[in-house]
C-alpha cells in the first residue's frame, strides 16, 4: 500500500497568527484604556480649582476602578470584584453629592467597572438601570431631556462595548483552544495512520521476501 500525501494540517501558531489582535489580550485592556481619557476632566477641574478633596476622590475613583479590572483579570468575576463595584458606586453617588459635576465622565466609567466586574449574566442589567437612574438624575437637575438621553446612551454604550469585547475576547480564546486541540488530534491521527501503511508496506515486503527465499531454497 502506497503512502499518500495529505496536506499539512494547520498549526495552533498558524491559527493564532490568523486571529484578530484583540483575540490574544484580555478583555481588561478595554476598561483601563479608557480610564484617564474618563478621569482627565474630573481631575483637571478639580486641580484649577485646588480642591484636594475632590482630588482625593478622582484618585479614588481610579484606584477601585483599576483595582476591579486588575481582579478581574486575575481570578475573574466574582465576589470580590462586585464589591468593588459596589465601593465605586458609593464614590461616584458622594462625588455627585458633594460637587454635582461630571456626570458625562463618571457615569461611563461605572458602567466599564459594572461591565467588567460584575458576573456577566446579570452586568448588562445593572448597567441598564444605571443609565436609566443616571438619565432621570440628569434630566431633574439639569430640566434638559436631551441632556439625560446623551448621559443615558453614553453610559449604557461604555458598559455594553465592554461587554461585548469581553465576550468576543473570551470566545476567540475558546475557539484557539479548540483548534489547538483539533491539531494535536489532527497530528496523532497522522501518525496512526503512517504507522497503519507502514506495517502494511514493511508487511507486504517481508511476505515477498519470504516467499522468494523460499523459494530459492527448493
């Protein structure tokens, strides 16, 4: 039996090279990139007007938000990332207390936490009543319908984008894993099957080898 060619079948590094660049980085990256472009205008604002404590408080605000998305990418979510959670909320409800500013930037920033630290079956709600509470907060203060709908869409946008990615990320991860396991599959088939038509051509030349000296013993 003749050994056929097959073609090569292909590798978990020629898969992970085919995949998209966010595929091979954590779904954490998401929320922290946008964390000084959030934080920026709290902290200049409170920084011109020397207002230490609501300096404090931006920095807080950075410290639990960088805190619940470092947890989630080291045990995920859970627990302790929900209390974290929990913990920037109360900031921002007291920032908005004490100084009633910068919705537009905090909102969103909440909601990239609750996407990424909150368990993902139920972030997407907890977003959704944010950027609803938040739109009706807006809308009282500030009497302006059109003011409440950007804050509510700006919000509810950040927390879904992150959940989004964060779904995509973790199933182009399952997929890498799959097609790596399909490969080594793949790779024992391969041998299996050399080694099949190997016996079978070392047998058929041994049993012809065999027989021709046999025969040439008569």
């Amino acid at each position: 039996m003749s050994i056929g060619a097959r073609p090569a079948a292909r590798t978990p590094e020629t898969g992970a090279r085919a995949q998209p660049w966010f595929a091979h980085r954590r779904s954490t990256w998401y929320p922290l990139a946008w964390t000084p472009l959030l934080l920026a205008g709290p902290l200049l604002s409170a920084m011109v007007r020397a207002d230490a404590a609501q300096v404090l408080t931006v920095l807080l605000l950075a410290g639990l938000h960088l805190a619940t998305v470092l947890l989630r990418h080291r045990s995920g979510a859970g627990p302790a990332t929900e209390v974290l959670v929990v913990l920037t909320t109360a900031v921002v409800v007291v920032y908005q207390v004490a100084w009633d500013a910068h919705q537009v930037f905090l909102y969103p920033l909440l909601a990239l936490g609750m996407a990424t630290g909150i368990r993902p079956r139920r972030a997407l709600g907890v977003v959704g009543a944010l950027a609803v509470s938040g739109a009706v907060a807006a809308g009282i203060t500030t009497g302006s319908v059109a003011q409440a709908l950007v804050l509510a869409v700006l919000t509810y946008m950040a927390g879904f984008s992150a959940h989004l990615i964060g779904c995509l990320v973790e199933t182009a991860a399952a997929l890498a894993a799959t097609r790596e396991r399909l490969a080594r599959a793949a790779v024992v088939e391969e041998r299996e099957r050399f080694s099949r038509d190997l016996h079978d051509l070392l047998g058929h030349t041994l049993s012809v080898i065999v027989v021709k000296a046999e025969a040439a013993r008569r």
